[in-house]
C-alpha cells in the first residue's frame, strides 16, 4: 500500500511495511528527511506531527529553509507520437503545449485525491 497523508500543510508518503508491521511515513517537499512509523493511522499521524515539528525546529535552529525549492520547470523525454498527439490536443483547445501539458497533469492531480 502506498498513500499519501497531509500532516499539517505537509505531505508524507504512507508505506506499510509486512516485515515489521508497521506504517511508515516519510514526508515530501522538505529540505532533509523526516519520517515516523506506527502500528495504526490515528499513531501515526501523531508520530508524523511530532517528527514534522523536530525537523522543523531543528532547521529554525540552524536557520536553515525547511522545504525544497521548486524551478517549476523539469524535462520529461516522452515518445515523439505521444508528443505529436498532445501539441494536436494543445492547438485544439487553442492551448500552448505547456499549458496543454500542465492541465492534465492537473487533473490526474485532481482525480487521485478525490479517490484517497
């Protein structure tokens, strides 16, 4: 099973681990790492507001910024028909092929978190 949790505005990966029989969180979107595990959900957000509060005070401490920065740009190779079929799509909904691109990857966004 994997999922994703929101701890306080933060997002962790959920993992359950069938050798130790534990969940294990380990939050995205920070600077470090931070996780926690526990036997059951309603612990383990719990143990996540604890580990998110560590590592966060941890980085004031050291006057460190605690989330990653993001450019908002990546490079993703794809195949040169799935290429052509999207700047199709982009031209007709009169769209740029970035725009095109970052609306679908929106609504697969969407979809995913209606279904968690």
């Amino acid at each position: 099973m994997v999922d994703i949790m929101e701890i306080d505005g933060c997002k962790a990966v959920i993992r359950y681990d069938p050798v130790l029989g534990r969940f294990r969180g380990e939050f995205v979107g920070l600077s470090g790492g931070a996780d926690f595990y526990a036997a059951d959900i309603e612990t383990l957000r719990e143990e996540g507001r604890i580990s998110l509060r560590v590592f966060l005070d941890m980085c004031r401490e050291e006057d460190i910024n605690p989330y990653k920065e993001y450019s908002g740009r990546f490079d993703v190779g794809i195949p040169p028909e799935l290429h052509a079929e999207i700047a199709a799509r982009a031209a007709a909904e009169g769209k740029s092929l970035n725009q095109c691109v970052t609306d679908m990857l929106d609504e697969v966004i969407q979809c995913q978190q209606m279904t968690i």
